[in-house]
C-alpha cells in the first residue's frame, strides 16, 4: 500500500501561480481528467482548492513510471513530486486561476484506484437528483457544490464574529424537547427510561431562548438544527438550520438595524457586493393589497390594483356575485403584451386555478380597440376608466382576477410572479431587502372554528392593541417583522411578551383553556414571576439565505446530506426499520407493514 510518507502536501493545487515557477512541490489529490499524447500524459489534478494541470513525460520520468502514469484514471487519488514551469504563452488556459504553470512530474504515487462515477465530477452535469443524493459523497467533490459548503462556513464565520463584536453570547439549548403542538407537526423520540413518554425534537429553541433571557444573559446567539415533520418543497428539509438570535432591553428599530448590518457584512464580505442600509419597510397590509403576498418581490413592477369600483353593480354576474359577498376584483398589467396568443391566455386561466381562483378574465389594450371577455357588459368609458387607474397604454395586458380576497391575493400575487418571469422582468443579480412589518396578531382557522397566533402564541402585540385581545381580535396588531430577499422569507421574529398576565390572554384568546396553557407552558409562565426583562429577537433560515447567496434554485444544493422531498436519504436509507428487540426496549409496536429496504 503506497502513501504519501516522505512526500507530504507542501502546496495546495488551486493556490499555484507564476510567481511559484521553479519551486519544487508536492502535491495530493484527484484526477479530474486525463490527455494522453504518447510520450506525454496531461491530467488535470484537482483538490478542494482547485485544479492544476499536471505533465508525465516519458523521457524525463523513466519507463517503469510513465507506465504507471499510463494506468490513471478519472476519480483516481494520487500524490506527485515535481517542479512548477510556466506554460509557453499559446499553451495558457485563461479559464484557470492555474492556468499559466503546470507541474513536470518527477514522481508520482497511486493512493487509491476508483471505480468509473455514475456521473462526471464536474460543474454544469444534467444528472437527475436522486442519483446524485445516492452517491452524495461522489457529488460533493464536484468544485460547485465545494463552492456551496465553503460558503456555508464563511458565512457562519462571518455571523459569530459580527454577534460576537455585538456582546453575543453563542449558548446551546436542548435537543430533547417537550412536544407543543401548536406549530408545524413535531419528530417525536421515545424515551426508554420512561417508557410510554416522549421527547420531541425542537422545531425552534423558541422557549428556551426567551428563558436565557430571563436567566440575564441579555444577547444570545446560536447556529442551531431545528427539525419540523411537514410535508417538502425546494425550500424545506425535514431537519434545517437556523440562525437563531434573542436580546433583552432593545426595541424593534434596534433589533432591525442590528441585523441590517449582519446582513450587509455577510453579502459584501463574502460576494464582494454593496448592500444599501436601512433596508425599506413595509406594511403586511401594504405587501398583499400592492403585491398579494407578505413576502413580495419588489425588483419588477407589475403591482395588483383594485378595480372594483369600476366593475361593480353590472349584469355581469361573475363580478357582481363576488363583490356582492364581500370579494374583491384586480388586476395586473402585463406591459406590451396585449398580442398575447390565445393558447397562453387559456394556459394562465388553468395556472391561476391551481391557487384556488375560479378563472381569469382579461382586458387587452389594442390599436384596433378593447378585446375582453366580458366587453359587452360595460360601456367604453369603464375601460377608459379602468386604464386609466392603473396606468395602462395601448399595447397593454390586464389580468383579472374576481374573488375573496384571500384569493385573489394568492391567485394574482402568483400569477404576477408568473408574468415576471415569461417576460424577463427579474433582474437576477440585483438584491432587494424588504422588511414586512405590522403583521396581524392572529388568523382564523375555520376549519377549527378559532384563531391561531399568525406567528407564534410569544410574540407580543401592539400596546395600543391589547384592550381588543378577547374582545375583537382581527383589530390587534402584533410587534413582528420579517425580513425578505427577492421574493423569498429570510428571517422573521418579533418582540415577546414577558409578562404572566398578558401571556395568559393570548393564549385565552387563540382557545387555550388555563389547564392546557398550563400543561403545555407551565415552566415558562413561572419563569414570567421572576422579572423578566422586555426581550425579542429573530431566526434566519441559514440553508434558504446560502440558497439565495449562491443562486441555487433549492436547498438541498446548499446542504451537505439533504433528503428528499419524501424526507428519504436514498444513499443512507434513512428512514428505516429497526429490529423487535429495540422496539421492545422502546415499549413500542409498529402497526406499519414491513418494507423491504433497496
């Protein structure tokens, strides 16, 4: 078995420049891609700092070693001897930092064979992704996903250090909780100590942060797992990581102006781009009347406009019936694409019924005059009315959607996205950072018959609100923010109420009974008699922030071992069944029909 004895890495592959010509190196890493032109072998060497072309000539190496070379293979790992030369000035590769030197091989050392990849170790591949989370370890090596992890750890290297300069303390909490169903459904673990008991895995250290700030710690920080068993998207993975930040004594304007400057010192640090503060500020109300969603994307136009008023009391029942039960009627305006083709406007009709709206109707601006679906109910002059409203031209699209308002901000809002899309409206390199603020305190379930906390049953309301918290709840406002990147929720906290009395309302108010309040909360209620200081915080979602920072369309890209939207590991086999005898120690019995494990 060959190793790197007596020639141990002296150098990095990727950190080789001009500058090093003459030196005489070793290096260790993997073959990325082998050039045979007889008497000359070229591989191109690769380790985690890149990749550096290296040369076995025949004449100068001797027969024994040049045949080795002979045998190299793609994903081998070796260990070279030799000396840097630079390239003659036809042979630079400018496409690589590397790419005025290579290395003459005076030695070379075969650490281990591979077998042939089930897909090429390279950037750009069009592999289908669960063959690629099955030889994850294979996909890893691949410089961008390399890319992805180091700035993963950059970044969470820039945010110790900024909390750090800031007085925070970075302290863990817990990851054997009790379970409190009141959010996302909670991953449970059976207690064999206490048999017919269990923990669960905490979806956020929520509890346990407001705690440290009882116990005076005042600024506490924490990269934190957190773990939530709900149904995946792009964005969501079973098991997540969160920037998970609480501070006693500092209002709202503090805390976001705090965490402005985090953010500023993550994107110019590590993607060398300017980032603008403050960040601007807007309303929940603002956000869903003007982009029908909290978390709008604000680099194109293209804004939702009532036109209700102009539609109203008219033999035109799809509108009529739906303002008449209290619905809404708007619009988006497609700019210059009043030609859109019939087969498109059919196809956006069934997009828009997939959000929940009955149809779409449209009015489109031409030189020959008005075409809409519903023309024949109102007169010139409603049209005219209606352009004008919402600063439409001649050549111009509007997208209209007649429903509750819920849908209509939901149905428009992505259809919206949509249109910004088809038409290339979306600046791709350009960062808007939004903060959405003065969000409801609650939203009523109906199939619950109650309401629930909008975001969690801690945060505190409005002061001015608090005389409506059993009385007329949809009055009262809560002290949350979150804070939003192109369309994306980042991050999202709130101030937290800290006193017994008012913690107790809240939860009368989304129908905890004192027993069940008690029950589930108990531990944090008696910490609020022991003087707790006014506190709040924030959590970032770290994997969606690397998402967007490296302009992944999924998480799982930025994740080392993701699983799948089916929370399956397929190269682990995570989840899988366990023998009777740990079930037994568990006091546990599977009803579930056994599988067979690929």
């Amino acid at each position: 078995m060959k190793t790197l004895k007596g020639m141990e890495r002296t150098h990095n592959c990727g950190e080789l420049r001009k500058i090093d010509e003459g030196k005489e190196i070793n290096l260790a890493g993997w073959v990325s891609r082998r050039r045979d032109h007889g008497g000359l072998i070229f591989v191109d060497m690769r380790d985690r700092s890149g990749i550096v072309q290296v040369v076995f000539d025949e004449a100068t190496m001797g027969e024994g070693a040049f045949d080795e070379a002979e045998t190299l293979r793609n994903e081998f790992v070796i260990g070279v001897r030799g000396k840097v030369r630079a390239r003659s000035i036809e042979t630079i590769n400018p496409k690589m930092p590397t790419g005025e030197i290579e290395i003459v091989v005076e030695e070379l050392r075969i650490l281990n064979k591979a077998k042939t990849p089930p897909f090429y170790i390279q950037d750009g591949i069009d592999v289908d992704e669960n063959v690629r989370l099955r030889y994850r370890y294979l996909d890893l090596r691949r410089p961008e996903m390399q890319q992805n992890i180091m700035l993963r750890h950059r970044v969470a290297k820039i945010i110790r250090d900024y909390l750090d300069e800031h007085g925070f303390l970075e302290i863990e909490t817990p990851m054997l909780c009790r379970s409190t169903p009141e959010g996302a459904r909670d991953f449970l673990v059976p207690s064999r100590l206490n048999p017919g008991q269990f923990y669960a895995l905490p979806q956020s250290p929520q509890i346990f942060k407001q705690l440290l700030m009882v116990s005076g710690f005042e600024k506490y920080f924490q990269i934190v797992r957190c773990f939530r068993d709900e149904d995946l998207r792009a964005d969501r993975q079973p098991e997540f990581t969160q920037l998970d930040i609480e501070t006693s004594f500092l209002n709202q304007d503090t805390i976001l102006t705090l965490m402005e400057g985090l953010i500023k010192n993550i994107f110019e640090t590590t993607l060398k781009v300017e980032v603008p503060i403050p960040f601007k500020r807007m309303s929940w109300q603002e956000a869903m009347d003007r982009y029908g969603t909290d978390k709008p994307d604000v680099r194109f136009g293209m804004e939702l406009k009532d036109i209700s008023e102009f539609v109203k009391g008219s033999d035109f029942k799809v509108f009529s019936s739906v303002l008449e039960n209290g619905g809404q009627v708007k619009v988006i305006n497609v700019e210059g694409y009043a030609n859109i083709p019939r087969r498109e406007l059919d196809g956006l009709v069934e997009y828009v019924k997939t959000y929940g709206a009955k149809g779409l109707a449209w009015i489109q601006y031409t030189n020959e005059g008005v075409k809409s679906p519903f023309k024949k109910f109102y007169s010139d002059e409603t049209f005219e009315q209606i352009k004008k409203a919402v600063n439409a031209e001649t050549g111009d699209l509007l997208l209209v959607v007649g429903d509750k308002p819920s849908v209509v901000a939901q149905a428009l809002g992505e259809l919206r996205l949509e249109m910004g899309r088809r038409r290339n409206l979306i600046d791709a390199d350009k960062l808007c950072f939004l903060w959405i603020v003065d969000f409801p305190m609650f939203e009523y379930v109906e199939e619950d018959k109650r309401y629930k906390a909008m975001h969690h049953p801690f945060t505190a309301p409005r002061e001015e609100d608090i005389e409506f918290l059993l009385t007329d709840p949809e009055k009262v406002k809560a002290n949350a923010y979150d804070i939003v990147l192109n369309g994306v929720e980042i991050g999202g906290g709130s101030l937290r109420i800290y006193q017994r009395d008012l913690q107790q309302k809240v939860f009368e108010a989304i129908g905890l009974t004192a027993e069940e309040a008690r029950s589930k909360f108990g531990f944090l209620m008696d910490a609020f008699e022991y003087g707790t200081p006014p506190h709040g915080g924030i959590a970032f979602g770290l994997d969606r922030l690397i998402m967007l920072m490296a302009k992944k369309k999924s998480i799982r890209d930025v994740i080392p071992f993701p699983k799948t939207q089916s929370a399956i590991d397929p190269m682990s086999h995570a989840p899988s069944e366990v023998d009777e005898k740990q079930l037994r120690e568990l006091y546990i019995k599977s009803t579930a029909k056994k599988t067979v494990t690929p």
